[in-house]
C-alpha cells in the first residue's frame, strides 16, 4: 500500500503500528473479557492525533481526512485490535458535528472528544425500527429552553462508557413532514433520566452492546445540531463514512486473518508436507486475499469521494459489501487451515469470526445494502 500512500498517510500507519503494537491483542483481549474501557490506549490515540484525524486544526483536530480515518481503522484491525468505539466516536458522531455544527459545539463537544478526555456514541437503532430509521419513536418535545426527549435506543456500541451520546430522534410526528421531522442532538449520559443498561452479546467485542433508556431527559437548544427537523439529510455525513470505516475494519480483520492461516500452513505438516502446499487451501487463500484486496480499492475510493465533498454512497455501500464478504471468506478458511486448533480459545479464531459476522448483519445489513445498489446505482425500483 505504501506506494500509493502520501508520505503523511505512510507515517500515520507508522504511528498506528506503534501503539498497536504496544496495545496488542491481549491487551486487547483482556479489555473485551473484563468488559473495562481500554483508557490507556484510548489516550494513546488522543495523544497522536488519531481521534481528531478529521476535525478541523482550530478545534484540536489535525485537519485530514476520511481517507486517513480509514487508514487507522484498518491498520488497527490488521494487528487485531479493532475499535469499534473508532467508528461511532470520531467517525459517527463527530462527523456529524464537524460538518453542521456551531463553533461553540465544535469547543464543547468536539475538542474534548479530541484529546480522549469525553467519548462519544451513537444512538439510532430502536426496537421497533430496526433498519427503518424513519420509524424511530424516541422523540424530542418541544420546550422553552429545547427539548425533552424520551425513548429507548439498542445495541449502542460503547454507551457503558461513553460520556456522550450524538441521538437521532423525531422532533416533529412521522406522517407530518415526509422525511423531515428527525433532528440529531448530543445527550449526557451522565443527565437525569439516561440509564445505560448493558445488553450480554455473543461477540466478542472491546465495547460492550447496551440499551439507553431515556424518560424526560432535558436538552438545550445548544445541543440541537444543525437545524432541527434536518436530521435525515445530515445522518448522510454519518452514516456513509460509518460503511467506510466498517469496511476498513472487515478488509484489516481479513488481512490478519490471512495472515494467521497462511503462517500457519507454512509450517503445519501432515503426512510429511506442509498443509500450505496443497491447492485445496492455496486457492480458497488466495481468493479470499484477492477479494479483500479489492474490497480494500473500493473503499479508498469511496473515502477519496467524500473527502471531496462528492456523493460516496454507491462506492461506500459496495466497499462494505465487499469487505465484510471477504472477512468471511477468510475467517473460514482461517478456522478450516487450523483444523480442530481453529476451534479453541488458545488459537483465537472463532472469536473473530462472530465480529465478522456481526458486521456482515450491522450496522447496515447485507440485503438492504444489496436493495440500495439495486435501486440506487442500477436504477431499479425501490424494494424498501
């Protein structure tokens, strides 16, 4: 990759190594099992720049881009220490704020969000809703001095430990103004009538599922960001670069999977010969590196969009079909190259492989990925 990279780009995946390096997998593991917030590698990745990689210098930001986002996603995946709290936090969430938000917010939210000091999450998925996120229910009355908003929100990745939360929630009746009406403003968990209660998943993850509860919670109008009852048309500066990031990780899962099961089938022998001279696990590898690799283009492309103000919804939506399809692809070959040491928790495979299936279902999933490509780049008629 390093030769198709700025030399900034090649000295941020330098610096990524680093603390990936020193933060590894079982630093990485001991978080995910005790269920504790990784704090010191968080500040590490404050302390480089990494979690302001996209905001603007003036707000303690370093003023690059989705591209370099993408960059440390992947990177950090590859080494086995994904983030999801990456995606939701500094690419979720500020986004967002970045692109619509007041000065004040870009001081008040972003800047501590920046030096790791406040964390951020995302909440938008409901019970009820699922991935039709105009039939969300949490809702925003109006106030004298802004709202309060009540409602439920699931599967919110990093609320246990997360200091805010940027919500998606109606302000104005579902039927009352088509595709208007929902509005995204930033919640403090720590605020009368927020409760954060963890939800026990399957998947072994570094940030914990949760539900939040919220009854009568208040906010200020300074909290509102952009302009209310325009929350659907800003959700596309989050949620776009959220498939990209989510790409990033399959495409660095996949990689280190590779990686795994290639090393391994180099030295494994079985009946004298090492197992990685037989086509029968050569050819599923190498298909799945191929398809990782152009997973891995697509998904450059889509950031490269983006960052130029273009519409990066086709590219970003086929890079995360991709990638996540090819983490897959090399997961199982991964788990089948190891034989019965793909199953144990000393080989740590199985683990990765519920990640990788998580991401092929969330945060967007497969089939109304598919439905978007239909209907928006080959101009078929709408299926949802």
């Amino acid at each position: 990759m390093s030769d198709i990279l700025t030399v900034e780009q090649d000295a941020i995946i330098r610096t990524v190594d680093k603390i990936a390096e020193r933060y590894d997998r079982r630093y990485w593991l001991d978080h995910a099992h005790t269920g504790t917030f990784p704090r010191s590698m968080w500040k590490a990745l404050a302390d480089a720049g990494i979690l302001g990689i996209a905001v603007p210098e003036p707000f303690g930001g370093t003023g690059l881009g989705l591209l370099e986002m993408a960059l440390v996603q992947e990177r950090l995946a590859e080494h086995g220490v994904p983030l999801l709290l990456f995606v939701v936090g500094p690419g979720l969430s500020l986004m967002p704020i970045v692109r619509h938000g007041t000065a004040d917010q870009m001081h008040k939210f972003v800047k501590p969000a920046v030096t790791g000091d406040k964390v951020f999450c995302f909440g938008i998925t409901e019970p009820g809703a699922g991935s039709n996120t105009m039939k969300i229910e949490t809702f925003g009355r109006r106030t004298a001095h802004g709202y309060r908003v009540t409602g439920q929100k699931v599967f919110i990745s990093g609320a246990e430990h997360a200091d805010y939360m940027l919500l998606v929630a109606r302000t104005a009746e579902y039927n009352s103004q088509g595709r208007d009406g929902l509005s995204l403003m930033v919640i403090d968990l720590k605020a009368p009538g927020v409760r954060v209660v963890p939800q026990e998943m399957l998947v072994q993850s570094l940030e914990r599922q949760a539900q939040v509860f919220l009854e009568d919670v208040e906010v200020p109008e300074s909290a509102v960001i952009g302009e209310a009852g325009q929350g659907f048309r800003y959700l596309f500066d989050a949620l776009n670069p959220e498939r990209i990031n989510v790409a990033a990780m399959a495409v660095g899962l996949g990689r280190y999977l590779t990686t795994r099961a290639v090393d391994y089938a180099k030295t494994r022998e079985v009946f004298g010969v090492s197992i990685g001279s037989h086509q029968s696990l050569q050819h599923p590898l190498a298909e799945a590196k191929t398809h990782l690799e152009l997973a891995w283009l697509m998904n450059l492309r889509a950031a490269e969009v983006y960052d130029q103000g273009g519409a990066p919804g086709e590219y970003a939506n086929m890079a995360k079909l991709g990638a996540v399809d090819a983490a897959l692809e090399a997961a199982d070959i991964a788990i089948e190259v190891h034989g019965g040491n793909g199953f144990t928790r000393d080989y740590d495979l199985l683990s990765i492989w519920t990640l990788c299936r998580l991401l092929k279902t969330a945060p967007v999933s497969r089939e109304l990925v598919l439905s978007y490509i239909g209907h928006h780049v080959l101009g078929l008629p709408a299926s949802y």
